[in-house]
C-alpha cells in the first residue's frame, strides 16, 4: 500500500474538530507552504482567468473557497451561506484528496457521479488541468509545514494509514467470505445476456413490422 | 521488424502526464501547443514551447518518440499561427507532426521536408484513394484512421495502401467523420475545426433538478439523467433526442472504445500503431491505461493470453465499454 | 435605396440547386427535376447521390433522361459523388463518375483522387477553410468551391476576394448538413440498423424532426447525415455575398415549392425585389420550419440574427 498517502479518516476528524479559525490559519500556512514548494504550479494558476471555486466535501460541515487567477491564490472557509463562487465541486473528502494528488481521474469520478460540478464548467476544468501538471503530496506538504516534528508526526500516520488498510481489507475479505454466490451470479449473468439478446431480436422484428404500417399509412393518403 | 511490433502512441496532455506516460510504456507520446492549433484545445492543458522542448528531450533520453498534433483546421487570414506551430515543432525536435488541413499540409511538405508528416484523423480519409491523395500530394507517411470502419475495413486499406496506420484503441466512440462535424458549432458558435474544441467547458452547464441532473450545451438541452445513471461527455453526439416518438441515445450511448479484447485481430490486419485517446484526461488515466495495454500487448508478444479488460471499465466513457465500429452491427 | 445604381455595378451571380439529400422515390425525383428543367430560375444543377450509396440504384435509370432534360433546358448538369467513401464498391462508382468525362463535384478527397486533375468542383464536404486550402485545391484544377456551411462572413470575404482564381459557390437556402456518419441514425430511430434498414429515411421526405428533452426542435435526421432542423436563409445578406466575390448560389432541395424559391432568390440578386419582402414570400412557401443564419454571422448555427445593415 500507499505510504505516503494522507489518512483520510484522521484528517477528516481532525477537520471536524478544529476551530474555523485555526483552520483558516493552517490552509494559509499550507499554501505559502506549497508556494515554496511547486512554483510553477502556482505560475500556472496565475496564468488562468481570476476566479472562486468553492469546494464542497459532502462528509465535513465546512466548506472551502480557493481563489485563483490574474493575483495570488489563497483557500479559506467559506462562511454558511450567501457566498457565491464560479463553480463548485461536490464529493466525498477522499475523493477530493485523490483529485488533488491526481491520483484519481477526475473524469471518471465524473461518469460514475462520484464528484457533481455545478457552475462555470470552464473554471473547474482549467483548475483540474493545471492541477494536473503538478505532482502533488499533500502529506509532504503537510509535514514540511510541521518543521522538526515532521518526521515523528509521518511515523503516526504511515502507522494509521497501514492500520485503517488492514481494516479495509479484513472487511472486504468479510464480506465477499459472506456473500460469495459467484457460481450463482454467472448463471444469472448469461441468462440475463440470453434474454437481452432475444428482447433486442424482438423489437428489432417488431420495429419492421412497425415501418411496414407506417409506408402503407403513407401510400393510403 | 515493425511489421510485428505493434507501436503503442500515447497521450500527453500535460509534461506530467508525459512523464506518466513515459513511465507507463510508451513507444511514442502525441502531445499539442498551449493554443487552437490542436483539437484539444482545452484551458491548463497542452505545452508552451520550453515545455515542448523539455518533453522532447525527456522522452528521447527515455527512448520514447514524439508526435506533435496540429490538426485544426486554420482559419481564414490566421494562418501564420499554424504555420509558427510547425516550425516549432520542427524545432522543438519533434519525430513527426500530425496535420489534416490540405494547405497546412503543403505548407509542411514545403518547408520542412525532413520532417514526417502523418495525416490525422481529422482529415477523415476512411478509404484507399482518398490515402492515396494524401501520400502522393504530401508523402504522408502515417494515415490515422478514423473510427468508423471495421477490422475488415482496417485490414482491407492496409493491403491496398500498404500503408503505414495508427488505429484508436482506448477513447471516445466517434459516431460522425471527424474534422467535418459541424454539431458543435451549431450549438455554440465556436468551431472545434478552428478552436480545438468539441462542446467547450465555456458552454456547459450542469443544472441540479430536484433528483435528475440536466446538462445543456449553450441554451441546447443535451440530456436529463437521474442522479445514478452514469454520465457521458456533454457532446451533442452523446445526447437523448426524441425523434420518432422515441427518446433515446440517438447518435451514440454513454460508452468508451476498448479495443484490448481485439489487439490480435487488428496486429493480424496489419495495423502499425494504437492510439490511446485522453490528452484531456488525467495522468492518474494515463498510468493506467497506458499500463494496461503494455502489459496486453507484451503478452501478446510472448504469445500469452491477454487478461481481459475488466481493469478498465471504470476509466471508459460513461463507465461502459465497446468495440466500436471495429465488429459489424455497429453501424 | 440606391436601386439603380445598385443594378449596373453588382455582378448578378448564378443560382445552383445543391444535390437532393434526402430519399425520394425514383418517379417524385423525376418529376422534381422536370419541374425544375421547365421552371425554375437555375442556372446549375447538381445530380447524384451524396448521403447513403444504398439509395443509389434508386435513381439510376432516370440518370440519363433527366440530365438530358436539364441540358436542354439550358442548365449546367454537374454529378456530386458521395460524402463519406469507406468501401470498394463506393471507391468504384466514385472512380466511374469521375471517368466518364462529368463534371464532378468532389465530396470526399477520394473523388480527387479518382479525378487525377481534370477539372472538377470542391463540394462543401471537403474542408476548405484558408487561403492555402483553396489555392492549392485550384492549382489541383478546382474550378469551382463550395465553401463549407459553417463558414462565418468574415471568412467567405477572405476566400471569395482577393483574387480568388476560382468561382465561389455558398449555401444560401435549405437545410444545413451538418454531419456525415458511417451509422445511420434513421434507423437507429426505428430500432433498426444500417444493414436492415428497410429504407426507414423514404419516410420522411424533408428530414425526421428530432428534439432536445426539452422538446425543442433542433435538428433533422436524414439517413447518415444529420442536418439543421431550420432552413437557413440568406437572403437579406445576398447583396454582401455578391460584393465579397460569390459567384454562385446554392438552393438545397427541400420538400417544398423549390422553383418558387429559385425565383424569390433570383429577384432579390437582380434586385427586383427587396430582401424584406422576399423573406415574407419565401415563408408563405416553407410553411413552419423556422429560418436560421448563425453561422454566417459567427454565432450558433441554429440562430436567426436580423440583419442591422
């Protein structure tokens, strides 16, 4: 697995529980942080048209506004409401994380609805791009922001990381031990895909039956 | 050698993804200019020129070649951009250049020679003469086909031409002759033949209605679709129609192209080269299917048997998958 | 207005009738086209099959006695050949055309081929969008060009001035096609497919109307092509097209009265008729279909833009 990935889990308690404040302050440092380390991530993001994107995690009570574009750019809390942005992006933290460190592509969490994008489509698209060009670890990020304890804090939560995995997998081995009606499932398969095949042929004779009708309806007029 | 060696071109949307495809197992990667030179001419994507030198270089040292996409078609009294794309492309280093427009085409043959010149599917040459036109005016030395033909078709033109052809593999299913699908503009007064882009973002618009999603192209309505029903592109060929008092998928599904299933049939057609669609796509997809077809096709090599495509359904447009216009009954 | 002076110093322009794009019986073709031999005010006609070589044989036989009756009619007989050639078979009837001493309008680059450089018109299905484009298809022994439709006024000015050493030909009046596809959507509406498709595209013989979910109409599905669901009409900007250099006209059969339009379209080049005017009497001929004119001035192609001139 991943070692150097963020816990999701960890950081979504940790995000519920600090103050707006602090947090404000935290993605402050973040940026400046990231800044030092990805320039021409953010000469990229100076080259787009200036615009809000508010960033919607559907599992955390806050919501997040980055400003990009023609100025510096710079991510806050969004206050509750009446906060109109050019575009917003919806989903899970996880995946939002994933989309960030490009380790996920963001079109196919599109397809399969996983984020919702409302808004100026346009914004959200040059910000995916640019994003894109730039290999970011946020967990780096992070801990580099954190000086000398940096390297402790990273053992905690590679250690984290290796637990909530062994979970996952346990769980998953759990469940598929439970259901596991695979042999079941082929016989189903092919006999759903049999009488696929037999509706397609219907209709399709049903369908010349039906222009047969409509070319007499013609003629007799 | 080459001949049963199948080339596997791959896309860069950005110097990160090239890397990703590079890394991945590339033979060759196609990428563009940061402008409307290429049909993909989408915000944050694409290559300025440091960037396309850097690319270039980088992928030599990784023995990996690069194909430089100019296929837009130029506009009227603006074609000194296009022009300036491929003396940079010729500069930069690049291993060929991928053009459709005819005067673009004599402007390459006549300036840079030396440089390899393929006809992209934007030129939309699906037959034997129209091949024949483009190698004897522009000694083009790659046809790209386009997606509408059959392995049939495929293996029909490589005899007649003895040409050499980069076929799609993983993408988009394109229903309409590409380069001549004027839907787009229709809808939105911008031309993907000039500006690069199909359905372009500035255009599209997701509406949140009370548990259905409505996408519309401009002031075009292009699809309804409950929260759970998979997406597809906002194109207008991708969009429900009523005609016939029927609504449906008119022109094409919500579905990708996956060809792994078929690389068999299209090396024993002769195919020189797959194309992997996506410089729009993240390098997260471009690791990935990039991976999954160079493990196919080194199985394929050694003569061992390709695992299914399972793998890469989640990436396919629309979350399904075809093979396209390649089997008959498509069409 | 300055009617007169109008008169003496604008070239007048040719009118064409653009191929029938949709799929008539071989006798309601026939007699259009006598009708059109016998009464319409145009100057050109373009015969032959463009969307679907399945519809081919249809006509065939009426080829020869049609033609000859245009010719005497006074009209130039020009035969467009497909717009997408992906087989054999349609390779050959491309090469046979080509052959056999017509004058072809080219709508596939596999026409060029076949043509070897005898004279020859650039349909609008083969892209020509520069200055190069056209110079080169010139020097290749283009005689004539049929500017693609979406092309904007600021283009057809560059392609048609500057010493164009080739007629110029641009849509004017029809529905605009918009693409060409291997699939034939026509029967997809039926549930049916290319190979069985019971000649589905005989039923509707102006287009299958088809809507957004929204229940807008928006396009028209003919065959393989789909196309415009409005006719585009320019008619109040002829008198531009005339001064950018456009030398010929095209009509694009519709379903309606298609030698009255020819002479709507007629008395406005020759200025007997105000463009105003002639837009009322050309919509007491099409009926309901809406009028559109966006590309030309740059914006969606399904707009109407009035004209501000």
């Amino acid at each position: 697995m991943d070692e150097s990935r963020l816990p999701v889990p960890l950081a979504r308690v940790a995000l519920r529980v600090i103050p707006e404040s602090v947090l404000n302050r935290l993605t402050y440092l973040l940026i400046r942080r990231m800044q030092k380390i990805h320039p021409g991530l953010f000469q990229n993001l100076a080259r787009l048209d200036a615009a809000t994107v508010c960033i919607e995690p559907s599992d955390l009570p806050y919501r997040f506004v980055l400003k990009f574009g023609q100025g510096p750019t710079s991510l806050r809390t969004a206050p509750r409401a009446g906060y109109s942005c050019d575009a917003a992006v919806k989903g899970k933290l996880e995946s939002l994380l994933n989309l960030l460190e490009g380790r996920i592509d963001s079109d196919m969490m599109f397809f399969s609805r996983e984020i919702i994008i409302t808004g100026d489509t346009a914004v959200v698209v040059a910000l995916r791009n640019t994003l894109d060009r730039e290999e970011i670890r946020l967990l780096d990020d992070i801990s580099a922001m954190c000086g000398p304890v940096s390297n402790p804090a990273r053992k905690v939560i590679v250690r984290v990381n290796k637990f909530m995995d062994h979970i996952k997998t346990s769980m998953k081995n759990a469940h598929e031990r439970r259901y596991s009606r695979d042999a079941d499932e082929t016989a189903a398969k092919l006999e759903c895909a049999r009488l696929q095949e037999e509706i397609k042929a219907l209709k399709f004779r049903l369908a010349k039956f039906e222009v047969r009708g409509k070319r007499m309806d013609a003629s007799a007029l | 050698m080459r001949s049963s060696y199948l080339e596997l071109v791959c896309p860069a949307g950005t110097p990160a993804a090239l890397h990703a495809a590079v890394a991945a197992g590339a033979d060759t990667v196609y990428c563009g200019f940061r402008d409307c030179t290429n049909a993909r001419n989408y915000p944050g994507l694409n290559f300025d020129m440091d960037e396309m030198i850097a690319g270039v270089t980088y992928a030599h040292e990784h023995g990996c070649k690069v194909l430089v996409t100019i296929n837009t078609f130029p506009r009227a009294g603006q074609e000194k951009s296009w022009h300036q794309a491929v003396d940079n492309a010729a500069i930069a280093g690049a291993d060929a250049i991928i053009l459709a427009d005819i005067g673009l085409l004599d402007y390459a043959t006549r300036s840079h020679p030396g440089l390899r010149r393929h006809l992209s599917v934007q030129a939309s040459a699906a037959n034997a003469l129209s091949i024949l036109f483009y190698r004897e005016h522009f000694d083009i030395k790659r046809v790209v086909l386009p997606r509408v033909l059959s392995i049939e078709d495929v293996a029909s033109l490589i005899q007649q031409t003895e040409m050499e052809t980069e076929v799609f593999a993983f993408g988009s299913v394109g229903p309409m002759s590409e380069g001549r699908c004027f839907l787009s503009s229709y809808m939105t007064g911008l031309s993907p033949t000039h500006e690069g882009v199909c359905a372009p973002a500035s255009h599209v618009v997701y509406q949140d209605d009370n548990h259905c999603i409505k996408s519309c192209l401009g002031s075009v309505t292009l699809n309804k679709f409950s929260k759970d029903e998979p997406a597809a592109y906002p194109t207008p060929c991708k969009g429900r129609y009523e005609a016939n008092g029927r609504t449906s998928y008119l022109f094409e599904e919500p579905i990708g192209l996956n060809a792994v299933d078929i690389l068999p049939q299209l090396k024993a057609a002769g195919v020189t080269a797959l194309k992997i669609e996506g410089r729009q796509r993240s390098r997260a997809y471009v690791s990935k299917v990039v991976g999954t077809f160079r493990k196919a096709l080194d199985d394929l090599a050694a003569g061992t048997q390709t695992h299914g495509s399972g793998d890469l359904k989640t990436m396919a447009e629309g979350g399904r998958e075809t093979s396209g216009a390649y089997k008959k009954g498509w069409r | 207005m300055t009617e007169n002076q109008n008169t003496q110093n604008s070239p007048a322009g040719k009118i064409t009738l653009g191929p029938l794009f949709f799929h008539w019986t071989a006798e309601k073709r026939r007699d259009f086209y006598f009708r059109i031999a016998d009464e319409a005010a145009i100057d050109s006609v373009y015969l032959g099959e463009v969307v679907c070589s399945k519809r081919e044989i249809f006509f065939k036989e009426f080829l020869p006695v049609v033609s000859e009756r245009l010719q005497k009619a006074g009209k130039e007989v020009i035969v467009s050949t497909l717009a997408l050639v992906t087989s054999k078979r349609e390779m050959s009837t491309v090469s046979a055309y080509a052959d056999a001493g017509f004058m072809v309008e080219a709508n596939d680059v596999a026409s060029l081929q076949a043509l070897h450089g005898r004279p020859h018109v650039i349909g609008p299905f083969i892209n020509v969008f520069n200055e190069s484009t056209r110079d080169y298809l010139v020097k290749n022994n283009a005689t004539r060009i049929v500017l693609p439709v979406e092309m904007a006024a600021e283009s057809v000015d560059r392609l048609a001035g500057g010493g164009a050493a080739t007629e110029i030909e641009v849509m004017v009046f029809g529905r605009q096609p918009l693409s060409v596809a291997m699939r034939c959507y026509h029967a997809r509406a039926h549930e049916l497919n290319k190979d069985s498709c019971q000649f589905v595209c005989g039923l509707d013989q102006d287009g299958l109307q088809t809507n957004t979910v929204d229940q807008q109409p928006i396009l028209a599905v003919n065959g393989t092509q789909t196309m415009s669901h409005g006719y585009v009409v320019l008619l109040q900007e002829l008198a531009k097209l005339q001064n950018m250099g456009v030398s010929h006209f095209r009509l694009s059969p519709q379903d309606v009265d298609m030698a009255r339009v020819s002479h709507v379209y007629r008395n406005v080049l020759d200025r007997k008729c105000d463009p105003a005017e002639a837009l009322e009497t050309l919509k007491a001929v099409t009926d309901t279909v809406p009028f559109i004119n966006g590309f030309w001035h740059g914006s969606e192609g399904f707009a109407w833009v009035e004209n501000r001139a």
